[in-house]
C-alpha cells in the first residue's frame, strides 16, 4: 500500500530555515485580542440611529400629517359597506397597511432591544416579520456596536434582505473540516466533525513538538458568563477570546446546536445565548476559564462539574465515534491516495519498453531521458492533462483560422499554413507534443460521463466528488460521504468514500450524449506517481494558496489554462482577478478578467443570487442533482474565480460569506494569499520554491503542476499567431517550402502522401523496422521546419521510449535516406537540434502547394496557358485521402496535425480555379470535371456545389441541374442546404423545390 501522511507528519516535517515543526497558521494559539471600536463603529451607529429615528418615528409622524389617524373616528361596519368605493377609499386602505407594517417593525425593534440589553436569552421571533425583524436586528447591532460585537449580530449588514432562515443556517467554512463530510445537505454535521478533528490533530502535534499537555481525547467547555454591566457575552466575543478571532464563533455554533443545556433549552441558531450556559470548544481554545475534561479542575465548583459532564454526554464524541474520521463513513480527514493494485508479472523477462503512461503519470520518457530534455519545458513535459488541453484548442483554433480564410474571400486570405512559431513559443509547442496525453484525457471524459449516465438510469443522484486521483491508469474518485454500491464497471476502492475504475473498464464507455457531471476539475500535481485533480466547485468555502507571488502566479496560470481548456468539460466562466489578462485568448468564452476585488464582489454577488433563485424555482438542492435531465445543457455551469491578488480584511470576510454556500451552488474559490491566514478558507495550500504544494491538514505534499511566466507567455503567443481575427503581418499565400517543379528539380527522393503512401528513389526497408521508418519520413515530410527528436519519438512511441531505442531509430533513418551526391546528408539536424530533410527529399504535397502557388503568384499569374497546365497537373497530383492506406494503430499524431483540413481546401482551391480558368472560355464541361474532381477529395465544401451549381446552368439543361440539386440535397443530409446554396438555387432555378419532389 502507497504511504499516506497524516496531518501530524506534514506539519512536523520542518520548515526550510529551522527544520522547527510547522503548524498550520492560522492554528496557531494566539494571544487574547480585545477588539477596539474604530471611527467605522462609530458612522455604522450613528446612520443606524438616524434610520431608526426615521422608522420609528419619522413614519408614523408623516403618515399622521398626512393621512390622519390609522383608523376611522366611528365604528359603523354597515356605513361602510353601503359607503361608494372610490379613489379615497383604497388611499385609506392603503395607509392602514402601512400603519400596520409600522407597528410591526417597532415590535421588532422593540423585542431586539429588549433581549440586547437583558443579556439574557434569545429574541423572540414576531409573527410574520422576518423581513421586518432582520433589519431591525441589524440596525440594533450597528446602533450597540460601539459598546459590544454580538454573534447575534453577525454577519453584518451584508447579509441585508437574505431572510432570516438564511441566517439560521450556520455552515463552518474552517480549514481543518474534514473532507469525508464535504456533503451539503450536512453542513450541520460537517461543522462539528471539523472542530473535532482539529481538536485531535492539534493534540497530536502538540504532543508531538512537546508544545503541550493536553491528550488527543481531552475536550474543552466553557460556561458563559453574566453580563458586564448592560452588555452580554456572546459567542463572538469568546471566540474572539479564546480563538484569538471572533469570525470562529460558527464553529463554537456548530459543535453545540440543538444539544440541551442546564436549563433545558437549546441553542438553535448563533444569537444572543444565556448565562450559565455550556459551550464545547474547539481544541485550539486557549484561556484560563475553560474547562478541560475529563480533567477535573478544582477552581469548578462541584454543580458545574456536573452538569459540565451531563453536557458532555450529549456530544457526538460521547458516542465513541472516534473522531470525525468515523463520522465520515470510514473516511480518513485527508484526501488520500488510493490503493494501487499490483503490477502484473512480466510474461517475458527480456527489456521492454517503458510502460504506457496514464494521464495520472508524467507523459514523458523514463529516468534515462527524464533529467535530459533537450530544451523543452519541464513544467509542460509533467503535466499531460494541461499540454493536451492545450493542443487541441490551438489546434481547433488554427483550423478555425484556416476555415475562415478559406470561406472569407481570397482578398483576406492568411494562407495555408498557420505561422511557424520561434523561440521559446517553438519549444512550448515541442513540450506540448511530447507531454500531451490526449488519450487520457478522452478516458477522463467518457468515464465521468458514463458514470453520470449509469447514476441517471438507475435514478440515482450524482455522489459529491471533492478529488479524483489518476494512478497507473486507474481512475479513483474520492467522494465527500459515501453513496453506496457505484454502477458497473466502477466498483468500491479501498473503503465507501473511494469509486474506482480500471483503466481496461475504461475502454468500453463510448461519448455519452450527458453533460460534464464534474467540470470543476483540475490538476494540481502528482504524489507517489499518483495525479491529484481537485473538484473546485465542490469545496465548501474557498481555497487559499500561499507562497511568493512569482510561485503562486504559476499555480493559478497552470489551473486557469487547464480549465480553460480541458476536454472533460462543457463550459464553464473561470473569472481572473489580479493576474491573467492576457490568458484570455486561450479561451475567450470561458476566461473573463476583472480589475479588482470590488468588481468581484458585485458581479459574484449577483451571481450568487441568481443560482440560488434558480435552484429554488427548479426544485433542485445542488447543482449536481440539476445537472442531469432537461436542464443539463442549459444550466449548472460551474462559475471558478480564480483571485491571485491577496484580499483585505473586510474583503475577505465578505468572500468567506459568499463562499459558505458556494458549493451547492457550483462556484469555486481559489485564493491568493501571502501571509497564509485567509477568513473562511476551507482548505490551504502552499507552493513552496522548490515546486512542492504543501496542505498539511489534508496530508497532501505534492510535486505541483505550474505554468512558470516565461512558458505561460509562449503559450498565449502561440493562441495570438492563430487568432483567425488577427490580420497577417507579411506574405500570407506563400508556404513555407517550395520545391523547383521544372525538369531541373527532379527530386532524389519522392514520397508520394496523398493517397496510398509510397516512397520513389528508395529501397523499401527489410525487417518489421519498415513501417517505423515510413512513419518517421511522414512526419518529417509534413514538417519541413524540422522535427524535435523528442517530437518524434513520442509520436512514434506515445507510450514512452529511451533514449538509446530513439539513437537508433534516427540512425537506421539517416542510413535509409542516405546522402546527396556532394556527400550532404539528406536528414540532417539545424542550429536548435531539430531534425530537417534535405531539399532533394520532397513529398507530392510539396508539388501540389508549389504547383498552385506558381499558378496563382508565380508565372501563372501573366500567362493563362501556363496557369492552366499548372492547376491541371496539381489535380492529376490528387489521388485519394493523406495516407490512404495507413496501418490501424499507426498515425495517431495526425489528431494532432491541421493537414486534414489543409488537403481538401488546398484541392477545392485547385479546383476553383481551374474552373474559373475554363469558364473564362465558356467550357463548362471542363469546369465541371475540375470541380468533380476536387469534390473527391473535398465533398462537404460549399464553395464546389455553388460554382458546380453555376457551370451546370451555363449548359441550360434544367434536368441536369434538378438532379445536381437532388444529389447536393442527399449530400446535405439532415442538415439540408446551406443558406447560400438554397438562394443560388433559387435564382438559377426558382421551381427546383417542386422539381426535386417530382423527382424524388
């Protein structure tokens, strides 16, 4: 079984200076902090005085002015029901429902007032006020604050209008809760599991750094106090006492609501609370007038032992559940790698190649080639899931661009060939080809939307996933509480909080027409050989990330362009504050960039709001059991924020307050801080210098995945060169390679590409090694610019190979291609290593982009006989499909190649041309077998029905040309005409519509 670390083990594992034992800070016992009344208080108290001066007696002042009293100066039911009803009579009405609204809320002020300055119980509830009796709670707080902080009174005045059961609501956001209870419909139990086990790893590191006393099982109580002169104790107030910060009051809520206290009530929400009462205390409570059990303190007297015990037994703890571990189903209170199964003995002893790498394992090659990366970036070679997400989308982003320069006109065409990157955005595009996993990534996806698709038949909800962990192929999914029995293939891991599924399972999920179940997940680094995606969506309350800045911009950079791009998502707003504007082309519908936390706090307010109204109006109680059914591709997107510039004090409680409900409604929050202490942080991270991302509470030490500035610059360049809205800066329609079509340039060495592939000037290699050597030709052919040799070994090896395996393969290639006849080699290497082919080596895809660039820029362009010959032998060049007859298994670089798009359009480029090149002299059949001929190998291009259309006109045969439109109706399918076609159609043969149905 892999090691696990325990928060203990983390936390004393030393710190870089001292090797002293790190606790986590924001646990750290701190002395008492008596909170001091700023000029803030002070304007909060004296604008609450004035609205309630206005409230209570400016209303009913106006209002007797202006509409006399609230009730009529004789009692006659029968005059007034045989009384005209007129405009006076609803006016009347009208002010006696505001007389009525008046009495209420002064009641309600009235009620608030007296429980504040009793100090003893909590305020009565007024029959149909909520709306009425919240405000004029806060108003009373703000109007008090200046004489003492209340947890009645908390959260404050942002919390306005949100209704008083919201309030009720407690939910601790702290950093020690326990993972295995991240459920939302158990924020209640999730609370106090999570003052438990910070109780017990704070005995235990205490015990371990010799700092303390106090043994795993001692638990701590607290009797509230009498009044201080008018002002009562409160929960925020011993919070702030014994926690050293009054923002802790909710888990002092959460480990003592409903429990019976000696007088027989209960607290049953975090208000006023009454002397005599008995609070349990998280474990890190500090001062002299707490209770430690079963210690008996000889200061307390014999009645209060009593019933300090009495209290005890009614706690979860007292039922010898063992901590918040048990509580969580078995669960451990950190996220913990999974079992891995045991490697199945060779059935061969003999050398192998280095075993298929899983996206949850570095997509690189092993330890020989590992520390040796001949120049490519390290950080992209060790993050698979990240360079694959990456390389589809420039690639759909380059055949975006070439698309829209095909269909825009050859005035704005950019050309052929996206622009040929250099430096270090060269390199990053290197990394991106080596370290890419797409295959893992493809597993990822099917196997999350299969499971969410079995769970949906079966009428089941989707589990809380908080982690998913990629290990030697295995997907493992670690749940917030157990959900039972999961659905085949899958199966239970090492306890009820694991799903796993086997990477030979993983196979037989085909694409699943469901939406992403957990698009919130994203890499954040390997442990023990083992990948670590965390669900961010799913994390009660935020994540904070601390460390230098120039280490925490690599973090965020590497999570916002993961989930930028990912492919086991459907779409989703990542929202960057304080860094990453220029990521934006990465994904522009998915990144927005804001300039400050104030903007943040407004919009993600707002859409806050917005969910929970949705969810409410469709019965939903999390954006899980909403994201399957009619709704799932319209709704429940997750909203990420990604905040890198560290919040102020107030900013951040007011992140905390949005963040405690943020994970039912699918919003995450990863947060940037460099003093490690953030209110409301759920879990805390650290990036060190040394690459590791540390979270000891979660017994998390991980080799983290980064995107450094340098590399995350050459990446956005790569996205900029292939905007398709970005204007070319030179020569847009010449390639890169020309080669001399003449007599003269007959080439040494001809590979013949489109179409079966074959090879002229060579003998065909002996032995199995022939069809290696043909696929590393191919590459090299369609990369004149050359080729990294990683590039190449990793497309021909995309399960990894050595070094020495890769040395030879590159010199049985240089052998086969032998050497010119001045002796050069034709594959030699240029100034960067990267492997080029000789000008003597050409491929039938560099005669036919040279044949049509002399046609339309080159001779072609003065003399129309030449043009003609030209285009005419670039469509003889055409023969079928790249690589026609290509091996099964073989190839699978070309997913990663645009030139399946480039082929058909270059050949409907050929062949319009050539058609225009005859119909210039009215020879329509001759612009009709061009046309036919580039539809071989280009069918869907409207460009070719819509000339096809005209040249079939200029022959004035309407039969002919209502049997195009049929056969173009056929090869429309489903999605019938394009737009363009049908209105040519309609001019050139307005009564087609009816012909094609006479005819079909």
């Amino acid at each position: 079984m892999p090691r696990r670390r325990s928060s203990s083990s983390s936390s004393a594992t030393g710190d870089r200076s001292g090797g002293s034992a790190v606790t986590p800070r924001n646990r750290t016992p701190q002395p008492v902090r008596i909170r001091r009344r700023t000029f803030g208080d002070f304007v909060k108290a004296f604008f609450a005085f004035v609205a309630l001066l206005v409230l209570v007696v400016g209303v009913p002042a106006a209002l007797a002015m202006a509409a006399g009293r609230p009730l009529p100066s004789t009692f006659e039911p029968m005059e007034w029901l045989k009384a005209d009803v007129s405009v006076k009579t609803f006016q009347s009405i009208l002010v006696f429902f505001v007389w009525l609204a008046w009495a209420q809320f002064t009641a309600c002020v009235l009620v608030e007032m007296k429980a504040a300055l009793s100090g003893v119980g909590v305020p009565g509830r007024v029959p149909g006020a909520g709306p009425s009796q919240l405000l004029a709670r806060q108003l009373v707080a703000a109007l008090l604050l200046v004489g003492a902080a209340t947890a009645s009174f908390t959260p404050g005045l942002s919390q306005l209008g949100q209704g008083v059961e919201g309030n009720q609501q407690a939910t601790a956001a702290t950093a020690q809760q326990t993972p295995g209870l991240f459920a939302q419909q158990q924020e209640q139990a999730a609370g106090a599991a999570a003052a438990l086990a910070e109780q017990a790893s704070h005995a235990a590191a205490q015990a371990e750094a010799g700092g303390g006393t106090a043994q795993q099982d001692d638990t701590k109580f607290y009797r509230i106090q009498p009044p201080e002169g008018r002002h009562h104790d409160s929960l925020w107030e011993v919070a702030e006492r014994h926690l050293g910060d009054g923002r802790r009051y909710k888990e002092i809520f959460a480990l003592n609501k409903d429990r019976t206290q000696p007088d027989g009530s209960k607290l049953s929400e975090a208000s006023l609370i009454r002397p005599g009462w008995i609070m349990e205390m998280p474990g890190d409570a500090r001062g002299g007038d707490l209770v430690e059990m079963p210690d008996e303190a000889p200061e307390v007297s014999p009645e209060a032992q009593q019933q300090i015990h009495d209290y005890a037994r009614t706690g979860e703890h007292a039922q010898g559940s063992g901590g918040a571990g048990a509580r969580g189903g078995g669960s451990d209170a950190h996220v913990s790698l999974p079992e891995q199964r045991p490697a199945p003995a060779p059935a061969n002893p003999a050398p192998a190649p280095a075993p298929a790498p899983s996206a949850g394992q570095e997509h690189v090659t092993p330890a020989a080639e590992a520390g040796h990366s001949f120049g490519l970036p390290e950080a992209l070679l060790a993050a698979p899931l990240l360079a694959a997400g990456l390389l589809g989308a420039l690639g759909r982003r380059r055949r975006q661009a070439l698309w829209q320069s095909a269909f825009g006109g050859i005035g704005g065409r950019r050309g052929m060939e996206p622009p040929t990157p250099h430096g270090d955005a060269q390199d990053v595009q290197d990394a991106l080809l080596v370290g890419a996993d797409p295959e893992g990534v493809r597993l990822l996806d099917r196997s999350l939307r299969g499971l969410a698709a079995s769970l949906a038949a079966e009428s089941r909800a989707l589990p809380t996933v908080y982690a998913a962990w990629l290990s030697a192929g295995d997907l493992h999914l670690q749940l917030a509480q157990p959900a039972g029995k999961p659905p085949a293939p899958w199966r239970l891991g090492q306890d009820q909080t694991f799903w796993m599924l086997a990477k030979d399972d993983a196979g037989q999920y085909e694409d699943a027409d469901t939406a992403a179940p957990y698009p919130g997940l994203v890499s954040l680094g390997t442990m023990d050989d083992s990948r670590l995606l965390l669900n961010l969506e799913s994390v009660p309350g935020i994540v904070s990330l601390s460390g230098s800045e120039a280490d925490r911009a690599a973090v965020f950079a590497s999570v916002a362009a993961e989930l930028a791009t990912n492919g086991w998502s459907d779409r989703m707003t990542i929202t960057l504050v304080g860094f990453g504007e220029d990521l934006t082309p990465l994904a522009p519908n998915r990144l927005r960039h804001l300039d400050d936390i104030e903007a943040l706090l407004e919009t993600m307010e707002a859409e806050t709001r917005q969910r929970r109204g949705a969810l409410g109006a469709a019965g939903h109680d999390s954006v899980l059991t909403g994201r399957t059914g009619p709704a799932q591709h319209t709704r429940w997107a997750p909203q990420l924020v990604l905040l890198a510039a560290e919040p102020s004090a107030e900013d951040a409680v007011k992140l905390a307050e949005l963040a405690a409900d943020a994970s039912r409604l699918g919003i995450g929050y990863l947060v940037g801080t460099g003093s490690g202490d953030l209110p409301g942080a759920a879990w805390e991270m650290e990036i060190t210098g040394e690459g590791k991302l540390l979270a000891p509470l979660l017994g998390l030490e991980l080799d983290a995945q980064l995107l450094p500035a340098a590399q995350q610059r050459a990446v956005v360049e790569l996205f900029v060169e292939a905007d398709p809205d970005r204007g070319p800066d030179g020569p847009v329609n010449t390639p890169p390679f020309l080669v001399d079509i003449s007599e003269q340039g007959r080439p040494a060495v001809y590979a013949r590409l489109v179409g079966p592939y074959e090879i002229i000037g060579l003998d065909t290699p002996d032995g199995e090694r022939s069809p290696l050597l043909h696929e590393a030709l191919a590459l090299l052919l369609l990369h004149r610019e050359g080729v990294h040799p990683r590039v190449l070994s990793s497309a021909l090896w995309p399960r990894g190979v050595t070094d020495d395996v890769r040395e030879a393969l590159l010199d049985r290639l240089r052998a086969w291609l032998g050497t010119d006849a001045d002796g050069t080699p034709r594959l030699g290497t240029d100034s960067t290593g990267r492997l080029t082919l000789a000008k003597s080596v050409v491929s039938d895809l560099d005669v036919l982009r040279s044949l049509y660039h002399e046609a339309t820029q080159g001779k072609g362009v003065d003399s129309r006989a030449v043009r003609g010959r030209l285009l005419t032998d670039a469509l003889v060049l055409v023969r079928g499909p790249l690589f026609a007859d290509r091996p099964e298994g073989r190839y699978r670089w070309l997913t990663h190649e645009i030139v399946d798009a480039q082929l058909p359009l270059l050949v409907a480029d050929t062949g319009l041309a050539l058609s225009e090149f005859h119909m210039e002299k009215g020879r329509a059949e001759k612009a009709i077998e061009a046309l036919d001929a580039a539809l071989r190998t280009a069918p869907v291009d409207e460009r070719l029905w819509n000339e096809l259309l005209r040249a079939t006109h200029a022959l004035d045969d309407p039969s002919r040309l209502t049997a195009l439109a049929t056969d173009l109706i056929g090869r429309g399918g489903a999605r019938g005409l394009p737009p363009r076609t049908e209105a040519l159609l309609d001019e050139l043969l307005p009564t087609w519509r009816d012909a094609v149905a006479a005819a079909g």
